[in-house]
C-alpha cells in the first residue's frame, strides 16, 4: 500500500480474536474454496459482515472472498502467525505504530480518526483490533495505550 491510498484501508473492527479462530478453523478443516457468510455459521449478520469487510480489508480475501496468500501462510504457517500479522499491521498501520512507545491514548484516538476517517464507536472497536493484533505480533506498544 502506497502512502497515497492509505485512506483506501479501512480498519477492522472485528474481534482480533474471532479472525484467529476462523484461521484456526481453517487449518483443522481446510481452507474453503471461498469463505462467505454459509461459512462463517450461526455467528450473527453483523459480526460476519464485519468480519468479512475485516478480511477483505487486510487482503486476506480476494474481491470475490477467495483466500490470498497472505490467508494461507496465516493457515498453514502458525509458527509464523506473529510476524505475519506483523507484516500486516506495518503495511496498514503505519502512522499507529509510528506513534511509539510514549504517545497518549489521545495520540492513538486521533491518528485513527484522521488516518482512517472513522468515528465514534468504531473507533473504540478498531483501537481495540488493532492492539489486541499488535500485542500478537509482539509489536512494543505505549503503556498508555488501552481499549477505549
């Protein structure tokens, strides 16, 4: 991704966790041809959308919800699943983790809002992703920094 679409990523607001247990899933049944709601089970409307929108959003899905490399390195690889994700969030969250490790929570709420152009509680959900995920990838986070 190129600074000038950087505005293009919108970021997930999903729960980190919930990604990790499709993928787990994925590596105990195999990977589906193409993963869409029917796939994604009893979980609500909502959180599928989410989590779909959240997929396609860390190109882990295709336009058509076809898994990309990325998606089956995160399958296939598990021992590598931090510096996977690290990769990821160092494409996507470039400006976040620029912040360091002594910005404020004030930092890390404005650079999302700007960065992303999101508000609300949407922001609150997407801090949340995002460190749940930077904390997986063992990226050094400030100690100010906390879901909102």
């Amino acid at each position: 991704m190129t600074e000038d679409n950087a505005n293009d990523f919108t970021p997930p607001y999903v729960s980190f966790t919930m990604l990790l247990n499709v993928i787990d899933r994925m590596k105990a049944e195999g990977t589906p041809a193409r993963v869409d709601r029917s796939y994604l089970g009893s979980t609500s409307g909502t959180t599928k959308a989410q989590f779909l929108a959240a997929a396609k959003a860390l190109q882990l899905l295709d336009d058509d919800l076809k898994p990309t490399g990325t998606l089956q390195a995160l399958i296939n690889t598990p021992d590598q699943r931090p510096g996977i994700v690290r990769e990821m969030l160092t494409r996507f969250y470039g400006k976040a983790i620029a912040l360091g490790t002594n910005a404020t929570q004030q930092q890390l709420e404005e650079t999302f809002r700007e960065e992303y152009d999101i508000s609300g509680s949407t922001v609150r959900k997407a801090i949340t992703f995002y460190l749940a995920a930077a904390r997986f990838a063992k990226i050094d986070l400030s100690p100010h920094f906390s879901a909102p």
